[in-house]
C-alpha cells in the first residue's frame, strides 16, 4: 500500500514579491550619501584626478545586507566623469575609513563610485521635446485635451 505524501501548504499572504529596494536600505542609503557629501567637502583627496573638483553625490544603492554601497556621483559642470569616478574608486579605502566614524551602522559598506547618467539623459529627452515634430504632436494633444472640456 503506497504512503500519502505530505505536502506542505502555504497559505497565501495576499502580499507581492516586493520589487524595490526596502525601507532600510534607503535610509541606509541616505544616510551613506550625507555622511559621503560632508567627507567629500571636508577632506582633500590626495588623487590627482580629484584635485580642485566639486562631486555631487545623486544617489546611494544600498545590498539587502547593507554592505555594499553603490554610489553614483556628478562631477560639477559634468566634465571629465571617467576620470573622477576612476578617482574616487582607487580612494575608496581611504572614504570607507572615514565613513566608518562618521556613521553608525554594523559594518561599514563598501564602496563603488559609478557616473551618475540621469542628468544626460534628462538632457537628451529635453533636446526631443525641441524637435518640431515632437513639439507639434504636444501642442495638438494638448489643444484637443482642451476642446473636450
């Protein structure tokens, strides 16, 4: 006589599979991005490609576990990007030294620099909004928007 397997059932929670980052992990996040802007100002990097350069700090993605930062960063006016992430990326000892006293998390997270290309982007669909074409097909929609009501 063949035994009835057990299966387990699992209620359902009613609840999606959560697709962004957590509450912690932005707070972690945010909290990283001030704590890196205030070093930034305060310490002169002894990079040469960091040298009299202003870095805005757009962004911090913070790892589920919260030990690995991603930080996405503009140099002021936009030139030379590459250089100054490249920069930023060899000092990164040097600011998860620093971003160990300044914060107070379990473990200081480690930290990657990339190019922040949201304000490209924002540019390039600024630019398509001046085409002709594109700005007639806005000013139709939005006339025939207004004749309706």
């Amino acid at each position: 006589m063949p035994s009835k397997s057990r299966r387990s059932t699992v209620k359902p929670t009613g609840r999606a599979a959560p697709t962004g980052p957590s509450q912690r992990q932005l707070r972690a996040g945010e909290l990283v991005r001030h704590a890196l802007v205030d070093i930034l100002r305060a310490e002169d990097l002894a990079d040469p490609d960091l040298a009299g350069v202003s870095v805005t700090v757009t962004e911090v993605r913070m790892s589920p576990d919260l030990r690995h930062a991603t930080c996405f960063v503009e140099p002021l006016g936009g030139t030379h990007a590459a250089q100054v992430v490249a920069g930023l990326n060899r000092s990164h000892k040097f600011l998860r030294g620093r971003l160990g006293h300044a914060i107070d998390l379990k473990f200081t997270p480690e930290l990657k620099f990339m190019h922040d290309e949201s304000f490209d982007e924002v540019a390039r669909i600024g630019r398509l909004f001046d085409y002709p074409k594109v700005r007639q097909d806005l000013g139709s929609d939005g006339e025939a928007k207004e004749n309706e009501d």
